[in-house]
C-alpha cells in the first residue's frame, strides 16, 4: 500500500523530538488562541508567521508548528463558546447553541470533554480523508492547464463571496479589492513597475502578511475600542471535570455522520469550517426531529458542530494542498505561510516535496492526539487563561503584530501599511463587506493573472479558449451558480442566532 | 443606506483611477502590448460594477459609533503610526511601553490598569523576544540623537519626511 509507505515517511519526519516539542506548543497556542474572543484562528496564525519565520524554522518544522497551531484553534473555539456563550472564533458560533444550555444547567465539564471527543472524532476522520482523496485529486491536477486553473481561482472567489456575505456585489468587490493590490509591484514579464506610484517600497508588492495582520489583528483592535472591552460578560463557572461516557456512547454516530458533512464542507473551495459546523448541526437536527431537544442543552447538539468543524478544517486541507486553493479564511493564511517558505502548493507538492505533504499529514495526526490528551484533563488550564482582561490581551497582540511585521522587512513602511490595513479592515467589516476575499485576492491575483496571461499566448488572444475544456466550463458553471444560489437561498440557510439572555 | 451610498461612490472612484493607471502601465518587447494591462483592466472593471450595484442597492447603515469613540479611535491610530516610524530610532521597550498603556487605556479608561499593562507587556514581551525567541536583533534597545528622532518622525509629515 502506498499510503502507509508515506504515511511510515512521515512520521519518520514528525516524530523527532524537536518537532514533538513544537506540535505540542503548537496545540497549547492554538487552544488558546482559538479560546480567546477576539483572537480567532485567522489572525492568530497570521501573527505567528512571520515570529516563525524569524525563528528560521525550516519548513518542515514551521508547518507542523502552524498546523498544530491550526488544529488547536479549532479546538479551543469551543471553550468559551460553553462557558461564555461567546464563539472563540466564528465556526464555534453553532455550539454555543446547545453548549452554554448544558453549562448553565451545571453540567459545564460534561460539555467540555464531550466537545472535545467530538473534535477529537472529527479531526481524526478527516485527517484519515485527507490521506485518501488528496493523492487522488492532485493527480487529477495534473491535468489542468492555465484556463482549467483560471476558471478555479474564480470558482474559489463565488463560492467564498457567495458564503461570505450577504450582499453579493461587496463580495465580488472585496475580492477586486484583494486581486487589485496583488497587481501592484514589478511585472515579472515586462520587469516594469505596475500601479505603484513611483513609490520605491511598493516596487517589490505589498508583503500578504503585512495586509492579513492589518486586516485581521489591527482592525479587531478598534472593534475592542469601540465596546469598550465588554464582551468578557461573566461566564459559567466550572466545578469538576469527569468524562461523560453515556453521552459520548449517545452521539456515536451524530460525530460520525457530521464528520462526513464538515469533510465535504470543508472540501468545497471557499466554504471552510463556518459551513460544515452549520450543516452537520442542522443536519443532525433534522435527523432528532423535534424531540432531540436542540437548542436546550442536548449532547447531540454539542457534538455535531464540533466533530462537523473541526472535521471541515481538515478537509479545507484538501484543495489547499493539491490546487492551491484555500477553502477557508484560516487555510488562505496557511497558504500565506506555504508561500512564505518558498513552497507551492499544487499537484507537484505531493511528489517533489513528499517529505513535506507527508510530514504535515502525521504531524496532523499527532497534534490530534496530543490536543484530545490536553483538552480533557488540562481544560482547567484554558478555562483560567480565558479570564485575561481585553485591556491588557489587545495591546499585547498588537505589540506582538508589530514585532512580527517589523522583523520581515525592518522597515516602517510596512507597519505604516498595516495600520493603514487595519483601519480599511474596520471600515469594510462595518459595512459588510466580507475581509477573506480579500485576503485570498491578495494571495492568488499573482497565479491567476499568470494562468489568465499563459491561456492568451496559447491561444493566440482567443478567449473561446478559457472555454474550451469540459472540466473548465463545469468550474464555470459551478462558479456562476455558486454566486447566484445563495441569492436564493439565503432564506434558507439563514444563520441561526445565539441565545439572548 | 448612505453609508453604503458614499462607500459605493468612493470605490466608484477608486475603480476609475485604478483603470486610468492601468492603462498607463508601461510595456516592451518581453511582456507584449497589452497582456501587463488586461487583468488590471479586468479588476476595475468589475470593482466599478460592484461599486455602481452597492450605490444604488444600498444595505442599511451600520451602527456608527459615537463622536468620542471615533476621538479614541483617531488617537489609537496616531499613537500607532508614531510608534511605527520610533521603532528604529528608539527601539522596542520606551515606544511599547507608551504604545501599549495608551491602547490600553481607550479600551479600558482607566489609568492605573493601563500603566500596568503598558510596563507589563513592553518588559514582559522584551524578555519573551530577546531571551526565549532570540529576536534580540528586533527589539534591541538604542539611545538616539534628537535629529535621528526628527527625521523619524518627520516620515509622518507629508512631503516633508519619508525615503
């Protein structure tokens, strides 16, 4: 079998001491990260990329690191969903739903360890999916060519400002927003400066970090100064922490069924983890019927979004690895970093750099392991870390972006870009307008634009060209009708909101 | 609805200069006539698209913030430019220690509170970087001559300062 030939390759990478170390800094970080309103997985791993680069961990160790990272935010959006009815990060918003129920009927412990189980289960499956279909996928890759690619980078957008908004044109313009600053900079073909001004510093492009950090880590700072740091509402207090095992018996098969939802979620380019939380709670229940008690604090109700999310995060894996197409906010970060390390993700990723696809794949599964060891009995631990006060965590972050932008370039221009970033941050989320598709425009305009560029000297200027492969005009499709659907069934998939009281 | 109004109106325009300075993007002999300005081209086109939809399918407005949150916000931003530009000459603990007490203070006014995290984070953080992430290099501290500061500082001025 080949998979366990790579699979025995990457562990043989990912279970050196040193990496051990690093995942399990990794998922401490992650937990935290992912725990603390206001520092969600996003902007999380965006500060954390360029410290890591700094450090000059080489790639392999940097990835694992983030991963681990990654998963453990994933991990931690729940804890404070349970215990504050506040999401950690914004796919944990569906278990506050029936988490904090359970918590308020004192039961907070029980709907700790039965939610992380349930991420445990989630997390598991799809890492085991993502071994299976990645391989199989990238070789399908293989056989795109630039009009294949371009109409995907397309799909990637309408999916994701389908999902992301709930105005189709502020998505589209988010995106024109993102693809128009990845323009700026040298030409590669002509070695000409592009939209830049005459300005020297932006000869070279507007660094993504600098715009991630902006966006993401500086704007929150101004959400905090316009509440005022309320939000850190009192929360439910956690008395002891036993392992509920008739709960966890009970929803067997609601964590293996809403992991099958989050993967396919997870996979669809552009949907992420929000999506596959949301579907596999709904799907589950419609399945209970209205006797399963969704919404009062039901076992079923803690552990479909949980194992459905963390479960989505693995398959958002999936396109990013082989197409380069991120599926979520988080993966486009972890693209950023891929990008940053000098490694391109694609259908060449997984026979050039085995080591690396590989090594990420087992560190996945260990940080897995290591995150379920560390959420059952250290969750005491976290549920402390989470009383840190907004006044003192904001400005830590903040410092802690700076140092991180600062030490890539040492130039105060790029931190003068990142306030800049913030502050358009700020205005765009005021407004509606969704802040990953801009992101992502600013991650692939460079590689669409290539594949836009390459299909037009093939063909000698023929725009019939980009339509003229069956898989190319099935992304198209698939691409308008992402776009459009949701117009109609935004009624439908309305989100739920979180318990008032 | 004037919210989206106005933010429509200005991406209109940003949208038409952005097409303007794309067709002025140079070419030669390597990169062809026109392939350096399609894509461009393309971009601002569908932005003034989108721009033209959010003008006059406006959503309704956002809750704005009151006039002295908008005054703690300016003052944030300022602080952080100011720091930005005396990262070089002064060196990460004085600008953070400033930096960080007054944004912890338009988070949370209180004064006693914010002096501590101010100190807390700039030496808390400093012996995080330079002693368990070895980042010395980044946050090293320097004592600077008062026409180094001018010249930091003057980057913020427009058409004054900046390299």
């Amino acid at each position: 079998m080949d998979i366990f030939a790579n699979l025995a390759l990457g562990f043989s990478v990912a279970l050196s001491p040193y990496t051990l170390f690093l995942a399990v800094c990794g998922c401490f970080l992650g937990t935290i990260i992912g725990a603390l309103p206001g520092l969600g997985p996003s902007n999380g791993v965006a500060i954390l990329i360029p410290i890591t680069f700094t450090l000059g961990l080489d790639a392999t160790s940097a990835l694992v690191l983030m991963t681990a990272v990654y998963y453990g935010a994933m991990y931690g959006g729940r804890i404070s969903s349970i215990l504050l009815n506040i999401p950690g990060d914004e796919p944990a918003l569906m278990t506050t739903l029936d988490g904090y129920p359970m918590a308020k009927a004192g039961r907070a412990g029980d709907a700790l360890v039965l939610s992380g189980v349930a991420s445990f289960v989630g997390a598991l499956l799809a890492t085991i999916g993502l071994m299976l279909l990645a391989p199989t996928l990238a070789r399908v890759a293989f056989y795109f060519g630039p009009a294949e690619y371009f109409a995907l980078y397309l799909l990637a957008f309408c999916t994701l400002g389908g999902m992301a908004s709930n105005n189709q044109a502020k998505a589209a313009l988010a995106a024109c927003i993102g693809l128009g600053i990845a323009m700026i900079g040298v030409d590669s073909s002509s070695g000409l400066p592009r939209l830049t001004g005459g300005n020297l510093h932006l000869f070279d492009g507007i660094d993504f970090l600098v715009a991630i950090v902006g966006l993401f880590a500086i704007a929150e700072v101004f959400f905090f100064i316009e509440s005022h740091g309320k939000g850190s509402s009192i929360g439910v207090k956690l008395e002891k922490v036993t392992i509920p095992w008739k709960d966890i018996m009970a929803t067997k098969w609601t964590m293996l069924r809403a992991s099958g939802v989050g993967f396919i979620a997870g996979i669809l380019p552009g949907a992420g983890a929000s999506l596959g939380s949301f579907l596999a709670y709904m799907t589950e229940k419609s399945v209970a019927g209205p006797k399963g008690g969704f919404g009062t604090g039901a076992a079923k109700g803690i552990a479909a979004p949980e194992a459905g999310n963390n479960s989505a995060a693995g398959g958002a894996l999936v396109p990013m690895l082989t197409l380069g197409v991120p599926g979520s906010g988080t993966t486009a970060v972890l693209l950023a970093l891929l990008m940053t390390l000098n490694i391109t993700p694609g259908p060449t990723l997984f026979t050039e750099r085995a080591d690396v696809v590989w090594g990420l794949i087992a560190s996945l599964l260990i940080a897995n392991i290591v995150l379920l060891l560390m959420n059952v009995p250290m969750v005491k631990i976290f549920v402390k870390i989470l009383s840190v006060p907004a006044w003192v965590l904001l400005p830590g972050v903040t410092m802690i972006s700076f140092v991180g932008i600062y030490s890539l370039s040492g130039s105060y221009f790029d931190l003068l870009l990142m306030i800049g970033f913030g502050v358009l941050g700020y205005f765009l989320r005021k407004l509606d307008v969704p802040t990953v598709p801009v992101i992502l425009g600013i991650l692939l305009g460079g590689n669409m634009e290539d594949a836009l560029r390459r299909a037009m000297t093939l063909s000698d200027g023929d725009v019939m060209y980009l339509f003229s492969s069956p898989i190319a005009i099935g992304f198209w499709i698939a691409a308008i009708a992402g776009f459009v659907a949701p117009m109609f069934l935004r009624g439908l998939l309305k989100k739920p909101e979180g318990h008032k009281d | 609805m004037a919210s989206d109004r106005i933010f429509g109106l200005v991406m209109l325009i940003t949208a038409v200069a952005y097409i303007a300075a794309a067709t002025q993007i140079q070419t030669n002999f390597f990169s062809g006539e026109f392939l350096p300005k399609l894509f461009p081209l393309m971009i601002g086109g569908v932005a003034a698209l989108c721009s033209l939809s959010i003008m006059f399918k406006p959503d309704p407005d956002p809750d704005w913030p009151a006039a002295r949150t908008w005054g703690a916000m300016a003052v944030a931003v300022a602080v952080l430019a100011v720091y930005a530009v005396m990262l070089t000459p002064l060196g990460f603990i004085f600008p953070t220690m400033i930096a960080a007490g007054v944004l912890s203070y338009q988070i949370s006014p209180r004064v006693g509170p914010a002096v501590l995290s101010g100190i807390g984070l700039s030496l808390g953080l400093f012996v995080l970087f330079k002693y368990a992430l070895g980042l010395g290099n980044i946050v090293a501290y320097r004592i600077p001559t008062a026409a180094k500061l001018w010249d930091a500082f003057a980057i913020l001025i427009p058409f004054v300062g900046g390299h």
